[in-house]
C-alpha cells in the first residue's frame, strides 16, 4: 500500500491537535488533551473505577469489515461497558493509537469522531492518550475511568447461594454476524450493528449498583459460560442454566433454524456487551420494573446452585454440552 502523505505531513503533535479538535470538554474535566497529564474534578465520597483494553487489528478486527467510524465506536463502546459493569458513571477515556502508514488523516478523523460521539453519548470525554507510528498492525489501547459512590461498585465475587441469574438483551448476534463474515455471508443489518457497534448498558448497569440489586456482574465480552464462569469462581458457586430460556434476537433465531447448532455462538460467542448478574431470588420482581423502566428486557436464565461449575439443561432436562467455553486469547483456536 502507498504511504499515505497526509498523515507523514501532519505529524505526532498535528494529529494530536486534530484529535484534540474533536474532542468535548465536560464540567467534571479540569485540563483535558494538551499537558502532561489531565486534571478532573473528582466528588469526595466516589470510588475511582479504572479499566484498559487494547484492540488489535486482525485479532479485535478487521478493517474489510468494519468502517473507521464503526471502529471508533465500538472502541469507546467496549471500554465503557467495563465500567457500566461495575455499576459505574463514565468519565474520561485516554485513547492509545499505534498507527500504520498506510492509514488517512480521513480514516482516522472518522475513527476519532465515531470514538468521541460514544463517549459524549455516555457523558463522558477523551481526556489524552498516547500516539505513535506502528511498524505493524492498527494498534488500539483504551483505558476508561469512572466514578461510583463509595462501596457501590459491583463485583464479580459478591453472588449468594440461591441467588438468580439474569442477561440484558439477546446473547449470540455479535458471534454469529462474525461467523457469517468469516464464512464470506453478509449478516442482516441488526446482526451486523451488533458487532461493529456493540452497546454498551451503562443506564442498567447503574441502576443495578444504586438500588443494591445486582449482587455480583460482568459484561459479556469473552462468552456467556465464560464470564459466568468468572462469577461462579469469584463468587465461589455453581450455577445451572435453562438452555430454552437464553434471550436471542429475531436475527438470531432465523438463522438458528437453519443452522440449531449454531446455538452454541449465544453460549460461548463474545462480544455481546450485555450485563450478566446476579440478584436475590426475593428481589425478582424488581428486576421485571426495572426491565419496564429502562424498556430493556432483562432475562432470568438460571440459579446458583450448590454444584460445581455450569450445568446447561435443555427443555427435556438433559444436559447440554458445549465444545469451548469461550474466547481466550491463548487457547490456540
Ligand atoms: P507526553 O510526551 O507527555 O506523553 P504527548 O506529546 O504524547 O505527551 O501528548 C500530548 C498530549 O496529547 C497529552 O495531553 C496526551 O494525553 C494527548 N494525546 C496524545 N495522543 C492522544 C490520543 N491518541 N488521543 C487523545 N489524546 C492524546
Ligand atoms: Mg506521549
């Protein structure tokens, strides 16, 4: 590919000025982009919440596939679910690019801009960053800070015996428009939206934390049995799920009647961005209020259970096996 000439032109601290254009103050934010550090204004009883992702290309995505300001938002998008999943208000993000040549002042304006429009949608800002050239691939690294009255926070480890467990939305849709990409087929438009511009449920998410509602919680990055399985150890439990009762879009299901063994993408599928947790069996009916509230369906998919680990059953009780439990990085898949 050509070196793009725009980019060699503009320079680190051009585009960073560009950057620095596109993004939004916000009362709370003191100094943003352009010193050595930011400066935020922080209340006195709020526990600071700090998450970091990194995206790499050819491993989180592909740029046949995805749009730059796609791209852009499902960066701020995956970062902001981290801290709704804890219950939290986002605040600042701090954006790490390594950029290739071959990329345009244009290509990464529309990223800055899709990345931006996230964060104001949420409340929050770009606050700084770091950039550099990259040798290789389009390298992404995000960290978020949020803020959550002191001891409100949500953590993995805090789910009871006998408590329920309940997902937000659909599960599978991300992992199954990916499954079509690499099999060359174009998903449907609402699949699509799904894995190039994920939601993150920061509204859910702090309702759960201020009510005391939620007792333990994860965002579903890695896979429903996997970030389950992270409760269930944290929290020192065993669960058992109703295969029938795992909420799946319409998208989802079309395809699943052509193809029922693909269920196994809302299992073990990544990337749904959906708040999975638990909640005290007497407290259900405020989880259905909630739903109402927020217009956001909140499903009861299971119990924990005095068992070990995650048991799948299917309408007719039989259990339901599952090849791989979710993604992991160095498990050679
Ligand atoms: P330093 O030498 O202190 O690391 P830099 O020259 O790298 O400073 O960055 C200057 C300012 O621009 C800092 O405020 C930094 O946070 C911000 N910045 C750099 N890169 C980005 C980026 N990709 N997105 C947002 N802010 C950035
Ligand atoms: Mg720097």
């Amino acid at each position: 590919m050509v070196a793009d000439k725009g980019l060699a032109e503009l320079g680190e601290f051009g585009l960073i000025e560009r950057i620095q254009q596109q993004a939004e103050p916000a009362p709370f934010l003191r100094l943003g982009i352009g010193d050595d550090c930011s400066i935020q204004a922080v209340a006195a009883d709020d526990e600071l919440l700090t998450s970091t992702d990194l995206l790499l290309e050819g491993v989180h995505f592909n740029l046949q596939w995805t749009d730059f300001e796609s791209l852009g938002c499902k960066s701020a998008a995956v970062n902001i679910s981290d801290i709704a999943a804890m219950g939290g208000v986002p605040r600042s993000l701090y954006l790490g690019l390594a950029v290739p040549d071959a990329l345009s002042v244009e290509q990464l304006d529309r990223f800055v801009a899709g990345f931006v429009a996230v964060a104001q949608a949420h409340g929050a800002v770009l606050a700084g960053g770091d950039t550099c050239r990259s040798s290789g691939p389009l390298v992404i690294s995000v960290t978020a800070e949020g803020t959550a009255p002191r001891g409100q926070a949500v953590c993995r480890s805090g789910a009871g015996a006998g408590d329920l467990v309940f997902v937000s939305g659909t599960l599978g849709d991300s992992a199954l428009a990916l499954r079509l990409l690499q099999q060359g087929e174009q998903p449907s438009a609402p699949l699509a939206g799904r894995h190039h511009r994920p939601q993150a449920r920061v509204s859910l998410g702090r309702r759960l934390a201020e009510t005391g509602l939620a007792t333990a919680m994860i965002d579903v990055s890695d896979g429903l049995v996997a970030d389950l399985g992270h409760i269930l150890k944290a929290s020192g439990h065993g669960a058992v799920l109703q295969l029938q009762e795992i909420p799946l879009s319409p998208g989802f299901s079309e395809v699943l009647a052509h193809r029922p063994e693909w269920i196994e993408l809302a299992l073990t599928g990544g990337e749904d961005y959906e708040l999975l947790f638990t909640v005290a069996a007497e407290r259900a009916d405020d989880i259905a209020q909630l739903a109402a509230e927020l217009d956001l369906p909140l499903t009861r998919i299971g119990t924990l259970q005095g068992i070990t680990g995650l048991q799948i059953l299917q309408r007719d009780g039989r259990h339901y096996h599952f090849r791989r439990s979710g993604f992991d990085h160095f498990s050679g898949r």
